[in-house]
C-alpha cells in the first residue's frame, strides 16, 4: 500500500495518479480525486500532504487558489524517466502492428508514410517524418539512359527500393553502347556500397588505372556522373501530418495559442531543422515544454525516434502533442514502431 511506500515512491505514485488524472480530463486534480482514483486505501488528508509535498518539490501547481493541482513540466519529465521500468515490449502486439499496418509496403516510403498514418490514428496527435536522403543509402541499382547528345538520366535505386532520378549535363557527346557498360561497371564495383561513399571509391579506382586504359576512361567518366548526382542530390522530405488533432484541445483553447503553432508546425524549414539535429541521436527522446524551442512549441511535448539500415540511421519520426500526452501509450506505440520499421527495412534489401 502506498502509505508503507519510502517518500519518493509514495510521491512518484501519487504523481502518477495526478498525472493521469489530468491526462484524461484537463482538469486540475483534488485531492479527493486522487482518493477515489486508488478506491480510497489512502486517505484524502494523506494524499494533501504528499501533494503539498510535491508541489513543493516542483512537481505539480496550482492554477489558481481554488483549483486542484495540475502537473508541471519537471513533474512530466520526472514520470517520463520513470516509464522504461514500469513497461516492457509485448511480442505478440509487435506482430499484430506488424500485420495491421506494414504487411503490404514495397519500399520504404510505403513504411514511413504508414507509420505517420499509424500514429495519427492510434495516438490522435501529430507527427514529422523525415524520409532518409539519397546518399546515407545503399546502392542496389543505377541505369544510366542518354535523353539527349549532352544529357544523361541516372535511375538510382537503392537497397531500401527508393527509386531517385537525376539529369546529368555532359561535357560532350557519348555513345549509348559506352553508357552502357559505364552503367554496368558501376554495378558491378559498387552494389551493396553507401551511397556517399562511391565517389571516394572511383577515386581510388581512377587513381591507379593507367589513364590511357579502358578502366581509366571508365572510372573519370563515372567520377563525373556520380559527383554530378551528388551536386544535385534531393534533400530529405518531411512530411508532416495530423495537425487537426490539437483543434478543440482545451490546451490550445486560445486562438492566438493554436494559430502559433500551426504556424511552426507548417514550416517544412523549421521542422526539417529540428529533425536533422536529431538524426545521430538514437533511440525515443521526449522533449517536454519547456525543453522545446522555438516558444509556441513549449506548450507541447516532441517524441522523437529514428530508423536505420545496416545500422546506419536514415531518418527521423517525431510525435507532436500537448504536455497532457498519453506517455505511456506514446512509449510502448514507438517501441512497437521501432522495431517493425527496423525489421521491414532489413526485409527490403
């Protein structure tokens, strides 16, 4: 029982229960409440001490003198660094994420796009995906296709079935029987290589051909067509979706509140920004109010978590919501996410 519990699990719990409490309802909590919440094994005068004690310490606040208590950034913060103890992975709901959502994807794209559909519909907040860019990929393919005497079109398909195209402007003129076989050198020397690291890997090549041999000719000529893809390379899209669910949440009941943040959250830039500062970080972040920037976004929680291939990361998803998140539910989606999204990715080389 709670009352034969140490101070700080006594008062953990208790700010679970708070927390909860106004999860559900955005209602500042009584005291009473809480009680009824844990069918009364403690008492409400029990429960009034231990929240006093809270607020105290930072936890939790009161709105306003005659209201109950609502938790604080530092209250969710403390609850989120506590959530990995108190949950654990079930396999068989990875499976059946696995057959409700993914059984049908081809390509990654298909993989990202699914899971921001999963999390608008089984969380109900926002979320930021970035696909990965071209070069942290893996070569699977490249077909090279002359359009005119002076231009090139290379077809880049890379292990994770991401299909890019790029237009390559020539010095000259060349044969489509010599494109050809440049394509096919460079499948064979380079398939299954990342895709940043090919031009590095010609350049070594070129360096010890004899210039005058057909391996020579070969390997400048590929230098020039891979340096040209790189120059023209896509940058990562974000897409960003599920922004209606902050409409009619009591937490953003001030219009000008709302309109901020739709604001920030509609500036591909800005969210591209926030993303890619995160790429390296690896495994879930929560970022809670006030760790957030810029200001409108202090008003809600950021989870971030990534996806990788061969152990390189390729992108990053984010869950945008207010403070009042459903913690629990966001951390064990995002575990289930993370390895389904790992699992399909490896699948699909």
């Amino acid at each position: 029982m709670v009352y034969q519990k140490n101070r700080d699990e006594r008062n953990s719990e208790i700010l679970s229960q708070i927390i909860q409490l106004y999860t559900a309802t955005a209602i500042p909590v009584s005291s009473k409440s809480v009680a009824e919440s844990m069918d009364n094994i403690v008492s409400s005068a029990t429960i009034r001490n231990i929240m006093a004690e809270l607020e105290e310490d930072g936890f939790i606040e009161q709105p306003h003198t005659s209201a109950g208590r609502r938790p604080t950034d530092r209250g969710y913060r403390h609850y989120v660094d506590h959530l990995n103890g108190r949950l654990s992975l079930e396999k068989h709901k990875v499976k059946k994420f696995e057959e409700e959502f993914f059984e049908k994807v081809r390509s990654i794209k298909d993989l990202i796009e699914q899971s921001s559909h999963l999390i608008n519909r089984q969380l109900h907040y926002a979320s930021a995906v970035m696909l990965p860019d071209t070069v942290s990929q893996y070569m699977k393919h490249l077909e090279l296709l002359k359009i005119k005497s002076d231009t090139v079109m290379a077809v880049l398909v890379t292990m994770t079935n991401i299909v890019e195209n790029y237009i390559i402007k020539l010095d000259g003129d060349i044969e489509k029987g010599q494109l050809n076989k440049i394509a096919n050198f460079i499948n064979e020397k380079c398939e299954g290589k990342k895709v940043s690291d090919i031009l590095e890997y010609l350049k070594g090549v070129n360096s010890v051909a004899d210039k005058n041999s057909e391996l020579g000719a070969m390997s400048a000529f590929a230098i020039r067509l891979i340096d040209g893809m790189a120059k023209t390379d896509i940058e990562n899209e974000i897409f960003i979706t599920g922004m209606d669910c902050f409409s009619g949440q009591a937490d953003f009941s001030n219009s000008e509140d709302f309109r901020n943040l739709l604001k920030i959250l509609s500036d591909k830039k800005l969210m591209m920004k926030i993303m890619k500062g995160e790429l390296s970080a690896g495994g879930m972040r929560f970022y809670i109010g006030h760790e957030n920037e810029p200001e409108p976004l202090k008003k809600c929680s950021l989870v971030t978590f990534g996806y990788e291939f061969h152990g390189t990361p390729l992108g990053r998803i984010g869950i945008i919501g207010p403070t009042r998140m459903h913690y629990e539910n966001v951390f064990q989606t995002v575990n289930y996410l993370i390895e389904v999204l790992n699992s399909k990715i490896e699948g699909l080389s």
